[in-house]
C-alpha cells in the first residue's frame, strides 16, 4: 500500500467535489503512478480517441517521481486534460473514488494508463446505456498479454457468446470481470458504491458486489481492450497477495474462480461449457499466440502491438450484449 498522505491544509481536500457542470456525454477517468514510458503512449491515444465536444478525460495522479507529473501538467496546460489532480493518495482505490466524485459527464468510463482501448466498443456501452434507460452498468470482453516473463509474450482471448450468456443468466452467483473499460451511469453511483479503499483487486470487489445485487448489468461481447500486464503493473507486482485477496473476495460473496482475459471464471465457464453441446461450444475456442522475444520491446512496441490485433480481433466480429437482471 502506498504510504497515507500527509493531511495538510494545502491538500485539496474537496477539489473533486467542487466542479462544476460540463455538460460532457462521457468522463473517461484515469489513475496513475510513476508510469511515465506508458504515460507517453497512452496519453496522445487517448486524446485522438475522445471527442472534446461531448467527452472529457479526468486524470487522477499518486504524486509520481519520476517525471509523470510533470508531463501531464503539461498536456493538462495544453487543454489535453479536462481535469487533473496530483497529490499522495493511500492506494488505487483512493484515487479511483476521487475521479469518480470530480466526474461530471452522464457516463463515466473507466481507463487505465498502460493499457490499449477500442473507443469505437466504448462507445458502444455508452449507446447501449441510451438506449436501455433501466441498465445501470455495461462492461467490455478483453484480451491480456504479459509482458514480465520472457522470453515470450502470451496473447490470449477468449469470447464465448454462449457462455457468457449461461454465466450472466445464472444470477445465483457472481460474474468477475475487469474494471478496464467499465462503463456505468453518473447517477447510478450511489447504488453502485464506491471503491473500498481497504482492498487492492478494485475491479474483483467491484464486480463481486455489483453481480451479486440487484443492480442491472450487461456485458458486450466486443472486445473493449487489451491489458498489457508488465514489470510495472500492480497486478503482476502483488500477484500472490492479489490471489488470496481474490479468493476472500468471492468466498464472501458465494464463490467464483479466476477470470481471464477479461472475461468470466474459468471454473465456472467449464461447469457451464458441459451443459453445452459441443456444436454450442463450437465458438468457444480461446486463442493464444505465443511470440518469441528475441529483445525486451518498449512500452511502444508492446503498445503497437496490441493495437494490431485489437483492430484485426474487432474487424467483422458480431456484437451482442448480454444482460443480468
């Protein structure tokens, strides 16, 4: 846990609270920390995707060292960032929850700063929410490559329209999914909750306890983003404390396995894949690609890369959303 902040007067204390109406469509909201290199490719990608019309970007730093704050000072300078804090925070979940309160579009969506997204599906969710006024909260399928055990990169993905379908109708259980384009009303924040600043895994707790209340949710079967685990990430960093955390999570709430990709747990995608016939699996098959890395590839590389196959995995692919409740 990053250190607790140092509670002085000059801390904006209720600086997230006291914007004032933009009238925007969408907030995308971002936390980051000492993650400059990735700052640098993820930030210009951001700001060519959102539309500044009807969507703004709020921005939410842990005080990094290493030259990230400065940087999106400058961009916030720029006219880049809508909205920019930068301060010590207690962890992720506390910076969440402060974007979260400075938000003032009908939907906010949430964005990582080392990871690659589809604004084309993003906006999808946010099209789907208008569309379906009694919908809460609406999430993208995903893909994960890992980058912190060479010499080889993992690509995978996994997308079973029938499965999801199983998992999401079956509400006596509930559904993790990642928190990496998430997508859910401004104003459906006080059934929705806050962040608990007491847990790491933000988006297990969070999916945890919105699938396993009354709250309607739905999940899009495009595929929102891919993840770039790497050295830096803090799900690789606390791999093992976030594993026990995980299974404390869902023990409370009835039970679960491990989601991967972005999608559902795989123990219970396999109970429910042998209800199905094998012609119902038929699409089911996940996809790996093993790339041999011959040297260790930048933040770039690894970015461009995922952007290639997020265009090629999107190209043609059907849409569907699917809903809980």
């Amino acid at each position: 846990m990053r250190d607790a902040p140092e509670m002085t007067s000059e801390l904006p204390k209720l600086a997230w609270t006291d914007r004032p109406a933009t009238g925007k469509r969408v907030t995308y909201v971002m936390t980051t920390r000492n993650k400059l290199a990735y700052l640098q490719e993820s930030i210009p990608r951001f700001l060519e995707a959102i539309r500044t019309g009807d969507e703004e970007l709020i921005v939410v730093d842990g005080d990094s060292t290493d030259g990230s704050r400065e940087y999106l000072a400058d961009v916030a300078q720029r006219g880049g960032i809508d909205w920019l804090l930068s301060e010590r925070d207690y962890c992720e979940a506390h910076a969440l929850n402060k974007a979260l309160l400075a938000a003032r579009g009908a939907y906010i969506t949430i964005l990582t700063d080392d990871d690659v997204f589809d604004f084309g599906v993003l906006r999808g969710l946010h099209d789907y929410l208008d569309a379906h006024p009694d919908v809460s909260v609406a999430y993208p399928s995903g893909a994960d490559t890992r980058w912190d055990r060479p010499p080889f990169v993992e690509l995978s993905e996994e997308n079973d329209v029938l499965r999801i379908r199983a998992a999401i109708e079956d509400t006596t259980r509930p559904i993790l999914f990642s928190g990496l384009g998430l997508t859910f009303r401004r104003d459906a924040l006080p059934e929705i909750g806050l962040f608990d600043l007491n847990l790491r895994r933000v988006d297990v707790a969070l999916s945890c306890r919105l699938t396993a209340s009354p709250v309607p949710v739905a999940a899009c079967t495009a595929i929102g983003y891919v993840r770039i685990l790497n050295e830096l990430s803090l799900t690789v960093g606390m791999e093992a404390r976030n594993f026990e955390e995980k299974k404390r999570i869902t023990g409370f709430y009835g039970g679960g396995g491990y989601l991967s990709g972005g999608y559902l747990l795989r123990e219970f995608v396999k109970r429910v894949g042998e209800r199905l016939s094998p012609a119902e699996r038929g699409n089911g098959e996940a996809r790996a690609i093993r790339l041999a890395a011959t040297a260790p590839l930048s933040p770039a590389e690894r970015i461009g890369l995922a952007e290639a196959w997020l265009r090629d995995a999107n190209a043609g692919r059907a849409v569907q959303f699917v809903r809980r409740r």
